[in-house]
C-alpha cells in the first residue's frame, strides 16, 4: 500500500470515528473562515507545511468538504425577500414535493426534516408577491397539512460552526 494510499485510510478512519487531529481541526478552521485564503497563509497560521495542506485539502475535498461557496449578500444584488418555510405533506406526495423544492429557481436551501414536517427551505426572491406566488402554487399542486412562514429580516450569524477552533479542547 502506498504512503498516499495509507494517509487516505488513515483520514477515511479518522472521519469515521469523528476523531479528526488537531492539524485537521486547525485547517478546516482556517478554511471556514475564508476557503481562498492562500496555503501559504494556512501553513504560517498553522505551522504545517504547504505540501502537507495541499494533500490533505485534496482528501478534505473528497470525504469532508462538500462544496466551496461564496456567501452572497442578496438584498445589494435586488433580492429583498429572504425567506424560511417548513411543510408537511401527503405521505404519497413527499417524493414529488422534494423534486419540486429542489427544482425551484428561488428556493435556496432545502433541508429533510424528521418529525412534525416534511421539508424546511430557505426562499430568495425580489419580491414578496414573488414569494406569494410559489406559495399559492405549492398549496395548489400539493396536499399540504401545515405550511410555516417566517420572513427572515436580518442575518445574524452564517457558518460559524468550526470557524474558530479553541484547541484547548482537542487533543491529538
């Protein structure tokens, strides 16, 4: 087994018992914070060499980190809705309603949710009769039993979660 082949298990094992090093920890830190800052500013904050972090960042891409993304701020580009809605349908109509949300060009984030409801979605769109419609046309194409609206006013806190390690508590 190659060294490459041996460092990928090694992290695949390290995933799956949730028991990442603290190296790991401290680059996923960094990468939370700004996912294009420099490998050279990463090595410098982290002391691991570049090399190290292009090779483990190419393992990160294929077991832990699902998508690079921007964070927009949609109402400077005109979108002045911003939306949350959980819904509860039909048993026999779920499947069709998640291909729909999944579809929909203002439907943000769509997350499968256990318990009371079905679906929570996040909607983006210009306006509020825009929002209005793609209401009307859910309730109209769907059973649904219980639909919860919530305008969003102001973005408090966005990705957060693992942005800021506090080394203190893991050990390696």
């Amino acid at each position: 087994m190659t060294k490459e082949k041996k460092t990928i298990s090694r992290l695949q094992r390290r995933v799956q018992q949730k028991k990442l090093r603290r190296r790991d920890l401290l680059i996923l830190s960094q990468l939370r914070q700004n996912a294009r800052v420099p490998l050279t500013t990463i090595s410098r904050r982290t002391s691991v060499p570049v090399t190290t972090i292009h090779g483990l960042l190419r393992q990160y891409e294929q077991h832990i980190i699902k998508k690079h993304v921007t964070i927009l701020d949609f109402k400077k580009l005109g979108f002045e809705v911003t939306r949350s809605v959980v819904v509860k349908a039909a048993e026999s109509e779920k499947e069709k309603l998640k291909e729909h949300l999944l579809e929909s060009k203002i439907v943000n984030s769509v997350y499968a949710l256990d318990g009371p409801a079905n679906f929570l979605m996040e909607i983006i769109a210009k306006s509020k009769p825009e929002v209005d419609e793609f209401m009307q046309s859910l309730q109209e194409q769907f059973t649904i039993f219980d639909l919860l609206s919530f305008d969003i006013v102001d973005d408090l806190k966005r990705e957060e979660v693992y942005s800021d390690v506090l080394l203190q508590e893991f050990r390696d």
